[in-house]
C-alpha cells in the first residue's frame, strides 16, 4: 500500500513536471477578442453596429444595423431592395452558417425574358426599371437574423438605420457623384428622382438627404418583422407599384420569400482555414480552386510577375468551371467534390505552362464578352464574445435598376442580371453562363459575393468585397496576403488584379504592375489592360490571438471607416 502511493506520487511529479514544462514552452491564446470591432463602407453603418454592440447587442445585431444603416446612407451599395449573404461565426457552439438572403426570380419569370423575337438579347432589358428585380431577401435576412441569432429585438437594432433615414444625413462627395452619373436613368421615374433629384437637381456634397418614405418601410420591418414587407398592406404597395411600371412581382412572390441556412464551403490553404460563401455564390467554390491549384506551386519564393502568373492562370481555369457548372444549388446539382478533387486539381495545375500564358480558347470554345462592373457592399464585425459577422449585400449595379417603388423609398435590385440570360451571353460583369444558371421561376442567380473567414491557429480573419465578378479575386488576393502574415491594413490596400477567362485579359490597378512587370507578363503572352479606375472596397478584422489585438481596416478606395471599441 505504502509503496504503491510512493510510486503514484512518483509518477504525478513526473507528470506534474511534463505538463509544466508543456505549458511554458506552448504558446497561450486569448480565448475571447479584447474589443469589439466592425469595418464597413460608411462611418455612419460603422457607427450603427458599435452602438447595437455598446446597447448589449451581439455581432448578429450588429449586421442588422449595419444591413439597416447602409440600405440608407450607401444606396448604391445595397438596400432593402436587394439581397446578399450573411456568413455567421457562433462563438458558443463554434457553428458556421451562411443565411441565404438572395434574391428569388418572380414566379412569371421565365428563360426568354430578356429576349425578343428572333432570340436577341433586349438591350439593357435585365438592367433597367421593375423588370429587372428579383424578389428581395435583405428584410427577410433582417428578420431572420434577429430571431435566430441575435439578442436585441427589431426596434433597438434598425433604430440607427431608421433615424438616419427620418433625419437625413449628409451625402458624401462619391454618392453626388454617382447620382450624377446616373441622372438620366433616375429621371426615368418620378419615384426616384423625388428622391435622388432634388427639385430636379443632383444634389451637392453636404446635402441633407431625407428619405422618409423609407424610413417608414424600416419602421414597417421593425415593428411586424417578414410580415411588415412581405406581407398585407406593404405587400399589395410593393406590387402595385411594380406592376404599375411594367413589373411581374406578385403578392405570392413575396409571400413565398425564403431565408436559408446554407453550410458554408470550406476548404484548407496550407495551414489555413478557409470559410467561405457556398452556392449561389460562387465565390467560395472558385476561390477554393484557384487556391488548391496554386499550392502546387511555391509561391512565396517566385518574384512578384511569376506570382501572379500563377494566380491569373489558376483564375483563369477556375471562372471557367464557374461558367459552366455553378448556379442555385436548388435547381443544379453542382458537382463541388469533382471540382475540387485532388486529382482534377493536379491536372489544371499541370496544364500551366510556367513561362507562357495559357490562352482562354484553349481550354475549349467559348466566346468573346464585354466587361467591366463595380458596386455591392461587404462589412466584417467580430464581437468581444468571438462572434463574427462577414456580411456581402447587393442591389447588383449601382443603384440596382435604379425604380424606387412608389411610396416606399425602396430602390429595386437588377440581380436578374446575374442570371445567364441568353446561353454563352455576357452579363454586366462580362461574365458568361449556361444551362446551370439559366432562369427559372423562384430561382437564385448565381453570385460572385464572397464573405469570408480565414483561420489559423493564432490568427482569425474576416473580409470581403464589392466589386462583381472581381470579388473572388480581390478576396483570394487578400487571403493570400493573410497567408503571408500581413495584417488588414495591407489585405484592403493590396494593388489589385483579375482575370476570369473571358474576356482573355488581365486587369489590372495603375500601382499593380511595374512598367517592367507589365512587360515581364505581355512577354508571356498575357494580355494585359489597366482599369479605367481603382476598384473594390474592402472592409476587414483580424483578431491575433497570440496578442490578443484587434486589427480593423477599411479600403482607402472608398469611404468606409473600420473601428475597433
Ligand atoms: N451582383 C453581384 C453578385 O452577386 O455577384
């Protein structure tokens, strides 16, 4: 008995001392963030979110009233009449979810919409007025994000959104901007330049906008929830309103609306962790691929023109995948365990020519496509708890299709844009599409918002991006950066540049390439053409667990404000 206790306590020094000499030499994390933290395109959405989480609200609160506060103050942006995705981080039972807020196509919708008779597309048909909407998920997303995730009713978190827009605010330079660029579109409909046109004119910077009557549909949504846009008095508005202006939205459509609970895509970068945006997206699945095929290759020991080489031909072969194969996972199976099989993966890798760029024709017909686009918002929120919020929303174009529905102040998306309207038909972005994204009653055009989380096990990352079909680039080139241990402040400022198959070309920011560089990549057959103008903007957290630091940063592209409290 005597020896069999000398022989214990023997064994729990040894033990005692092992797990002590463990404890010093492993590293010791912070378990929860030391501040809050929230990063968006405007100070007053920024300021919307700090205020929820200061009141006792979570960072699911917090996305309502920052979702609110921009569909007032960045209606370029995004807005009730559109519709994005939530990616949730749930720091008590580690769960990850994407909600579902994308827009649905009518129910009168129908694959030859957008067509006239000889099968030609109808100029602009997609992009402009009612025609142009599908059926909104941002209130529903509101809705839903408060019941099920939040802690703060409807009329705490969207009461910032609801007084900036009773009260006015001050337009900002970029916004007096946009509404100059789109003046003459807005003077299409009385609803909207009521609104945006101010006894006709284009408001100046410092102006007081006002929207009341949108005010009232917030109002609407905080006090009745999914019935209080949806459903009754609203709903009969909303669809009058659109039909009345050539629009097939029915009272059904919007009844019908539903938020869903996606489980995000996934996947490793080395010794990351990658969460990202699932289908309809399909920025999670093409990031995912490039991502895997590029680490075939060493990237941190090439020079900066190899680098991206690499990066332009693995994005090259992934867009086109997207092409094909990706839509509302509702509608079309989506072959994702193929797409990023191992083996299908090696076999894109080898088929890069280290020295030469691949081009686009030869990995199979497809045809030529205009290009160009940018609007969409993104916002990052990680809460004290761990909570963590990366949130991408969109009317699509700025201003969506630029119809404010009668007497709601609620601009209407042109997501249906998105759709591939026409076979191998360009969208807006330039990007092409078939069967697998082709319209079809009560489905979801295919996106390319990417709302992220990146993970190791020191470090934790939130980001995102507008900037249409770009965003997955942009996001990669962010991901990328976190890899290489850089901080927000870098991922947001990162010279940028994209290629997504067709057209065959790389854009690029002025600062992106040298002039030598340009040189180093034409040299290997890429096609290069710098943008008109700077592009993305992108709001992002990270929490350094080693230090317990919150780093937030906004993208100085635009006029966002990231904010750590
Ligand atoms: N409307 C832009 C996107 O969803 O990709």
């Amino acid at each position: 008995m005597r020896g069999n206790i000398n022989i214990f306590s023997f064994q729990h020094i040894r033990i005692s001392f092992y797990l002590c000499l463990w404890l010093a030499i492993s590293p010791v994390y912070a378990q929860s963030p030391s501040a809050n933290a929230v990063a968006s395109a405007h100070p007053l959405a920024t300021q919307a979110g700090l205020e929820v989480l200061e009141q006792g609200g979570n960072a699911f609160d917090a996305a309502v009233a920052i979702t609110a506060a921009l569909a007032v103050v960045e209606p370029t942006g995004s807005g009730l009449g559109g519709g994005g995705f939530w990616l949730l981080h749930r720091e008590s039972d580690q769960k990850k979810v994407m909600i579902d807020g994308r827009e649905m196509a009518p129910g009168f919708a129908h694959r030859r919409m957008y067509l006239d008779e000889n099968d030609n597309v109808r100029e602009r048909a997609s992009l402009d007025g009612p025609l142009a909407g599908g059926i909104p998920g941002i209130p529903a997303g509101l809705v839903y994000l408060a019941m099920n995730y939040g802690r703060l009713p409807l009329s705490i978190s969207m009461a910032p959104a609801i007084k900036y827009a009773q009260q006015g605010f001050p337009i900002s330079s970029g916004l007096s901007q946009s509404i100059e660029r789109a003046r003459e579109d807005f003077q299409s409909y009385p609803s909207s330049s009521k609104i945006f046109l101010p006894e006709g004119n284009v408001p100046d910077a410092g102006y007081q906008l006002i929207q009341a009557d949108l005010a009232a549909t917030l109002k609407s949504i905080a006090n009745q929830g999914f019935a209080g846009f949806y459903q009754g008095e609203m709903a009969s508005k909303i669809v009058q309103g659109m039909t009345a202006n050539g629009g097939i939205w029915t009272a059904e459509d919007l009844q019908n609306y539903v938020v869903l609970e996606r489980r995000p895509f996934e996947t490793n970068y080395k010794d990351i962790k990658i969460v990202s945006a699932s289908p309809p997206s399909s920025g999670g699945i093409v990031m995912g691929q490039i991502l895997k095929i590029l680490e075939h290759f060493d990237l941190e020991n090439m020079d900066y023109v190899s680098r991206a080489h690499y990066v332009i031909e693995a994005a090259r072969r992934a867009y086109r995948d997207r092409a094909v194969f990706l839509g509302d996972p509702d509608f079309v199976e989506i072959p994702e365990q193929r797409l990023l099989d191992d083996d299908y993966i090696e076999g894109l890798a080898l088929t890069i020519d280290p020295l030469n760029a691949t081009p686009s024709d030869k990995l199979g017909e497809l045809p030529e496509i205009r290009n160009k686009g940018n609007s969409t918002t993104h916002f990052s929120v990680l809460d004290k708890e761990g909570n963590r919020v990366a949130g991408t929303l969109s009317i699509n174009r700025g201003f969506g299709s630029k119809f404010v529905i009668p007497g709601t102040g609620v601009l209407v998306n042109n997501e249906m844009d998105d759709f591939a309207i026409k076979p191998e038909n360009p969208n807006s972005y330039g990007l092409i599409g078939y069967e697998a994204n082709a319209i079809e009653p009560r489905k979801r055009p295919l996106s390319s918002m990417t709302p992220t989380f990146v993970e190791s096990e020191e470090r934790v990352g939130i980001l995102g991006t507008p900037g249409g079909s770009r965003i997955i680039t942009m996001v990669l080139l962010g991901v990328l950066d976190f890899s290489s241990g850089k901080l927000p402040e870098s991922w947001v400022d990162l010279p940028r540049f994209h290629h997504q198959y067709k057209p065959d070309t790389v854009y690029f920011e002025r600062n992106a390439f040298t002039t030598d560089e340009q040189q180093a990549l034409i040299s290997r057959g890429h096609q290069l053409r710098e943008s008109r103008r700077l592009y993305g903007n992108m709001h992002a957290i990270m929490w350094d667990k080693r230090t317990n630091y919150i780093y937030a940063a906004s993208d100085k592209r635009g006029e966002g404000k990231a904010e750590t409290r």
